[in-house]
C-alpha cells in the first residue's frame, strides 16, 4: 500500500491538478501567456514589442510561482491596494443619546442627591468637632450632667415600691374636640395637579389665573409631585386657566372655569402633547 505524506496545513493546501502546477498556476499562465503573445503581434515596434510581450508573461509567472513569506503575489498586491484605501487616523466622537422610554420620566428624589446630602452632612459633623467653641463644650457637658441625673432616677425608682406611687388622672380630648382642631387648621382654596397623557405628574408647570378683563390674579407652580395650591380666596366668577411649561416640552388649552365663593374641589389638568 502506498503511503502519501499529509500536509501540515490542509486549509491552504492547493493539489496539483496539471502537471506540476495547481490549477491557479495554470490559470494565470494561460490568461498572461496570450496577452504577452497578443501584444508582440500587435505592437509595430521592433524590440518594444519583444519587451512588452516578455514583461507581460514574466508578470503571469511572478503571480504564478513566486510567494512571499509562504502568501502569494496577489495576496501582497490586494492587501496594499486596501492599505492604501482605508483611513489612517479614527476620530472618537461621544454619542449621549437620551433612552426615548425615560424622556418623560420624572423622579421625586435623585439617589446621587441624597447620597452627596448624606456625606455632606457627614464632612460638617466632623469639621465642627474640631471647631467648637468653650460655649459649646459647656452645654454638652450639662447635657452629659441632664443625662446621669436621668440615669439615677431611673435606678432609684427600681427599688421604689409601685403602691406608694400616686395615681395622676389623665384626661383625654374628645372627639368632636379633634375636629374642631382639624376644621381650625387653615386649608388652601384652590388646589389641582397637572399630569401627561401618561398619567405621570409635571412639576415646574406654571398655572395663570386671569379675571375676564385678562388681568392676572394668580401665578402659580406646581411642586415635584405636579400640584398647585392658593390659600387666599378668589371672588366667585369665571376665570381663565393658562398652563405654560417653561422648558416647552407640554402644551396646554387655556380653559374657562367657574370658581364659588366655597372651597373648591381639586382640578385636575391633561397636557396635549402626541402619543
């Protein structure tokens, strides 16, 4: 049985289909060959027409047989061609596209806030430690002298007997004095929220009130959960609400709404921006 070697690299292996030559030998051999043959004939020129034809045909050798580091002559050629064409320098150009699901998103509290709040408190505490003044440590030095006196009474009274503790009557408020105290506390007259078609709340959303001459009695703003609020009385009529957002991202309808002389229900306005 005969034994034939393996070559080492199979994926580059070419087999030799003509004679010695592989068939991509042959190819170039066959097309350059002509060509070289085509010009002599054509070529009227004594010499010149040697030259040509024999330059011609060594070129189809050169891509034929000659290799370059174990890589083909036209491996070399391609490879500069696309050298020559691709860029030599790349320019690095930051891109901060906002995610277009968190746009309308607004947060009542930013966590980086109250962390930098948080070590801030921390910084004070520490710088004022080493900054007190006499007056300082006297009232801390009561406060230590309040605290043990605190502390003995409550270890004296371990060992009083619970009989010769007097009783105290305590008197509980009833509760229709509770409501009075809640109906005394002041309550605003005019309160509302402004929300997106998202039902997400606006804050930082003006709210103009105007009389039916157009003269603006109110200016008010909505705080971080999209409210607005007046404490003082308004005359009974019709008014004029205008909604503006400062940073123009919402639209409003200007609306005519009747207001009584009693405490009005809470309003609630829609902004008109497209879905």
């Amino acid at each position: 049985m005969d034994q034939h070697p393996v070559p080492r690299q199979i994926t580059t292996f070419e087999f030799k289909l003509i004679g010695f030559m592989t068939l991509r030998q042959f190819l170039y051999l066959v097309v350059f060959f002509p060509i070289g043959y085509i010009i002599y004939i054509v070529n009227p020129i004594p010499y010149l027409n040697i030259f040509l034809g024999v330059v011609i045909g060594m070129i189809g050798v050169a891509f034929a047989f000659i290799q370059i580091q174990g890589r083909p002559l036209e491996v070399w050629i391609k490879n500069l061609l696309k050298r020559l064409n691709s860029p030599t320098q790349y320019t690095y150009k930051k891109r901060n596209d906002t995610i277009k699901v968190l746009t309308n998103l607004y947060f009542i509290q930013d966590p980086h806030v109250a962390m930098t709040h948080v070590d801030t408190k921390e910084k004070l505490l520490k710088y004022l430690e080493t900054k007190k003044d006499p007056k300082q440590v006297g009232n801390d030095q009561r406060l230590n002298k309040q605290k043990n006196h605190i502390e003995d009474l409550l270890v004296q009274t371990k060992n009083t007997n619970p009989l010769s503790i007097k009783k105290v009557n305590i008197s509980f408020p009833q509760s229709g004095d509770i409501e009075s105290q809640s109906q005394s506390s002041k309550q605003p007259f005019l309160t509302g929220i402004v929300r997106n078609q998202r039902q997400i709340p606006l804050p930082g959303i003006l709210v103009s009130i105007k009389n039916n001459a157009g003269v603006q009695i109110r200016l008010l703003k909505t705080n971080p959960h999209g409210i607005f609020a007046t404490y003082s009385n308004l005359n009974s009529g019709v008014y004029d609400f205008e909604i503006s957002d400062p940073k123009g991202n919402y639209f409003f309808d200007t609306m005519k709404l009747t207001i009584g002389s009693d405490q009005q229900k809470p309003l609630a306005f829609y902004s008109k921006e497209l879905l």
